[in-house]
C-alpha cells in the first residue's frame, strides 16, 4: 500500500455518513484514521436520544475495525483507533497516535455526533446537564479535536477541515419533537458548530486552511433505522426526499480534490442538491416512481 498518500482523519466512521465518507476518501487516493467508539463488532452502547430512554445498552451494526478493513481493500493504509467524543483523552490520544505513526493530518473530517440523552427532549423536559452533554458531544468535543489538528495543520502550512453540519442547524424543526421534528438540544448544539467553518477561514485561509460545512440532509443511517425503525416520525416525515451515505461522501470528494472545491473555502453546501446538480452519484436520485416506493414501503 502507499505511504505517501494525504491523510484523512474521520470521526464517527464505524456507520452511516462517516463509513461512507471513509471509503470515499480511500477510492479518491486518501489513506485514513478510522474513529470512533465502536472499535470491534458486537460492542454495546447507549445510543438514547431522550433521557427516558438513558441506559439501555444496545449493539448496532458497523465498527471502526470492519470500516478499516474496506479502506485497505480499497488499497489504502487504515488507521483504526478508538474515539469518543465524550471522553476528551481518547481525542488527544487518537490525534498523537496519528501523528506518531503516519506523521501528518491533511484533512480532519468532523462527523462524529453525541448520542445520548437530551438530544430529543422537548424544550421543558430537557435537563440542563443534559444540554451540557449534548453540547460537549456535538460542540466542544471538536472544538477541542480541531484545535489539536490545526495547530498541526498550521505547522505544516496546509489542511483541509470539513464539519458535517445539520439541517437543524440553519432553520427549525418542522414539528414538534414527537411529529418529526428535532430537539432544542441537538438543534442549538449543531447551530454552535455550524459556526465554526466560517471563522476558520477567515482567521487561516491565509496560513493554507481551508474549511467547509456539508449539510447532508436527511440521512436514513444504519443508526437511527436500528434505534427507531420506519415508524419513525422523523423517518415517516422525511424519507421521500431522503438520501444514502454515499451522497454527503460525493461532495466530501468533490470539495477535496477538485479545484474548484479547494477553491471554496468558507462555504456550505447542501449534499443533495449540489449532488444532484452535478450527477456526482450514478443512478441517484432514482427514477420517482422508485423514490414513491420507497417512501411508502
């Protein structure tokens, strides 16, 4: 395998968005560290969403090691380490083990999010310890892991920082939390990292930085269809204009190696759209007879 391929750093790459954007980024010639807390297949996890539900350990599909093993069949280097945003040692460890072995960080991929109680709370019901979670997870958590990785990046004179943000960021939830809408938490924390692309490149596009948001849209993800299944509002509510993982994954590689992507730095960009617009993903979005099907089976 190559050893002098840039390097991507994902977080949230054992499912869903990240496993996608993981193995995007192997196919377009990146080697890649493969973050999160799931590491071996089969481990559990509280994946609550409101705090009724907080405790219940549950073991969903995808992990870190089998998100690895893709990247190498895909023939490049994979880096599978252990991290989890609620646990601020194993971001530093996870950014020192890269730099020790691989000695270099080209792009940091912010995927990752919290998944725990207080995300769907309603505005009353939400615990402020809840909301302090919810935003470490979804906030602090890569404030602190972008830090680390700029100061490296600005070093070396280069870097690319992408952050997947959120619908739920820009605008209001649709509904109330039980009718398909999101809650205060996730929305509030989401808003406060949408923020942070844009300040990046005003404060470092000069030192070689650049930066980016990615809104993916609406992401029917191995995650939430285990936790929730179809009967789902927010499911239900959205899935005729939904779209797979590899949609957000076409436009991480278009931002990252195009030159017109290099060159749009600061921006945001709604994976759906711009995928579609330009045919970025054969066959997506299907025939609308088959996207009816779909939405109804």
């Amino acid at each position: 395998m190559p050893d002098d391929s840039p390097v991507a750093f994902v977080t949230g790459a054992s499912r869903g968005i990240g496993k996608a954007g993981a193995l995007a980024l192997a196919e377009a010639g990146f080697d890649v560290v493969v973050t999160a807390r799931t590491l071996r297949a089969g481990e559990t996890h509280d994946y609550a969403t409101s705090s009724a539900e907080a405790g219940k350990q549950t073991a969903l599909p995808g992990s870190v090691e089998e998100t690895a093993s893709l990247v190498e069949k895909a023939g490049q280097r994979a880096l599978p380490l252990r991290l989890d945003l609620m646990d601020r040692s194993s971001l530093d460890q996870a950014v020192e083990r890269t730099i020790a072995e691989w000695g270099r960080i080209d792009v940091l991929y912010n995927n990752g999010i919290y998944q725990g109680p207080g995300v769907m709370d309603p505005f009353l019901e939400l615990a402020e310890e809840d909301l302090a979670r919810v935003f470490e997870g979804n906030f602090f958590a890569q404030l602190h892991l972008t830090r680390r990785v700029l100061a490296h990046m600005l070093e070396r004179g280069a870097g690319a920082i992408v952050n997947m943000t959120s619908n739920a960021a820009q605008h209001d939830p649709p509904n109330k939390v039980s009718e398909g809408g999101w809650g205060f938490a996730y929305g509030a924390s989401k808003s406060a990292f949408h923020r942070m692309a844009g300040f990046l490149h005003v404060e470092f596009q000069d030192r070689g930085i650049r930066a980016y948001n990615i809104d993916p849209g609406y992401v029917p993800t191995e995650s939430q269809l285990a936790r929730m299944g179809k009967d789902d509002p927010i499911y239900r509510l959205h899935i005729a204009h939904g779209a797979p993982p590899e949609v957000p994954a076409k436009m991480l590689v278009w931002l990252l190696t195009t030159e017109e992507g290099r060159a749009r730095s600061g921006e945001t960009f709604h994976a759906p759209s711009f995928v579609k617009k330009h045919a970025l993903l054969p066959g997506w979005p299907p025939p609308k007879a088959e996207r009816v099907k779909t939405a109804s089976s």
